[in-house]
C-alpha cells in the first residue's frame, strides 16, 4: 500500500513546489510584463495579462532620464566591497569560533544574530549625523561599511556553520606540518570551504544589492545604487507604473541573471554539511 502511494505523493509535492514557485516569481513577472505596457494599460481595471500593445518606450524613457550604468555601477562596489571586507572579517572570526571555542561563543554568536533584529530606523539618527561629522555621507565606502556591518551576522554564522563540518584533525596536521595561521586559513581551511564560501559570497552580494533603507537615507545622487535608482520614479505627481516598472526590471535583472547561473553553487553551498 506504501508503494502504490509514493508516486501519488511524489506527484502532490511536485504539483505544491510548482505552486508555491510560482506564486513567488508571479510578482517578478507582473513587473517585467507592465514595464512593457503603455501607462494606461498599466493601471488598466482588469488588469491586461498578455494581451495588450507591448512597446518598448518605458525603456527608452528611463534610459533618457537617468544615468542607469551610474547606478548599475555603484551597486556592483557597494555590493561586491562590502561582501569582500566582510568576508576579510569574518573568515577570521568564524575559524575562531569553530575550532578554538570558548565558553562564551555560543552567546557571542546568539548576541550577533540578535542585532538583525533591531530596527534601522532606531538607529538611523546617530549613523547619519556620525556620517556627516566623518564625510562619508553619499559616498561609496560609506555605504560598503554599513552594508558590511548590517550582514556580518549572517556571514559569520554561515560560515562557522560550514567551518565547524570540517574535521579539525586536517588543521592539526597542517600546524604539525609547520603552517602558520595565516598558511592555515588560506590554503588549508578556504580550499576546503569553497562551496559555503560561495554561497555566502552570494547570499550577502543579494542581501547588499537589495538594501533600499539604508541607500536612500544615506545618499543623495553621487553614490546612488539601483534602490534609489527605483525609488526616484515616485514622484509627488503620482506613481508611472509603466516606467517604474521598467526601472525595477533594469535594476532586478543582473542580480535574477547572476542567480539563475548560480542556482546549483548556492544550493550546494546551502545544503554543505546538512546531511553526514
């Protein structure tokens, strides 16, 4: 009876992840397929599914009115120096935790990931007015500090989760062997870590990429990313659905495009030690 009911429930599971995905991605396409639509036809009621004049003006006009590279550029440095000097930070501090314990590192660890839980806005004052007295107000290393600090939690976590699957007799055997620490991290424990690594890179690059509080409170034009990018087609006259659709879809794209190629090192990196 068991066996007659697995394919059935194969089947089910199946037809709910299908479901459930794409409920998920319905979102993105409704917004890739208005950024093709005339503004009338976007806020038409009922709404206009696939049959409607599909044009490519929303794209013209954004690219007329903003400097989209500008913004596509400012977030490939924000988000790739504030993943990389996170990871300078918190590969050391990982190794520490996972193989030289104390007895506080789980409270260490549980504190880190507490301050994810703090609202920015309650600390949104103090951080602009110590930016204003630094000069790193709009600026690019401003915002690749913060960002940093933001998902150092995360990262630290992750990567003391994949350090710790690591048997600690292989870093034992590199010092007996006479490797340093440094010789240590970098060519015995990262080698072996690539895949969590990996994952974690781009885990934090899409959490950095899609930051939107701290890029609009903390920028002004020079350092914009594409969050501002977005946000800068609201407009006291209304909102152009069209045209902010097609702005949302330039800037989701390269992130949806380094995913889809991605997809099997991040769930590799995910899933790295889950199952012994």
């Amino acid at each position: 009876m068991a066996r007659a009911t697995t394919p059935r429930r194969k089947s089910i599971n199946t037809a709910l992840a299908w479901a459930v995905g794409l409920l998920i991605f319905f979102p993105i396409l409704w917004t890739i397929l208005t950024s093709f639509k005339i503004e009338a036809q976007a806020i038409n009621d009922p709404p206009l599914f696939l049959f409607f004049d599909w044009t490519l003006e929303n794209y013209a006009v954004v690219q007329e009115r903003s400097d989209y590279m500008r913004y596509l550029w400012n977030s490939i440095i924000i988000a790739g120096g504030s993943t990389l000097l996170g990871l300078i930070v918190a590969v050391p501090a990982a190794w520490s935790m996972a193989f030289v314990p104390s007895k506080r590192t789980k409270d260490i660890l549980m504190w880190m990931l507490s301050t994810k839980m703090l609202p920015a806005v309650g600390v949104l004052y103090p951080i602009y007015l110590l930016f204003i007295k630094l000069g790193l107000l709009d600026s690019r290393i401003g915002l690749v500090i913060v960002l940093m600090l933001i998902n150092l939690p995360i990262i630290v976590w992750m990567l003391y989760t994949y350090f710790r699957e690591i048997p600690g007799e292989i870093l034992e055997a590199a010092r007996m062997d006479g490797a340093t620490l440094k010789e240590e991290i970098l060519y015995v424990l990262t080698p072996m870590a690539v895949p969590g690594i990996a994952s974690t890179v781009l885990l934090n690059i899409i959490l950095a990429w899609n930051e939107a509080f701290w890029t609009l409170n903390l920028t002004a034009a020079k350092a914009a990313p594409l969050t501002a990018f977005i946000a800068s087609y609201s407009s006291p006259e209304g909102l152009f659905y069209a045209k902010l659709s097609a702005a949302s879809t330039m800037a989701i794209a390269p992130i949806l495009i380094l995913g889809w190629f991605s997809q099997k090192q991040l769930v590799r990196g995910l899933t790295f030690g889950a199952v012994k």
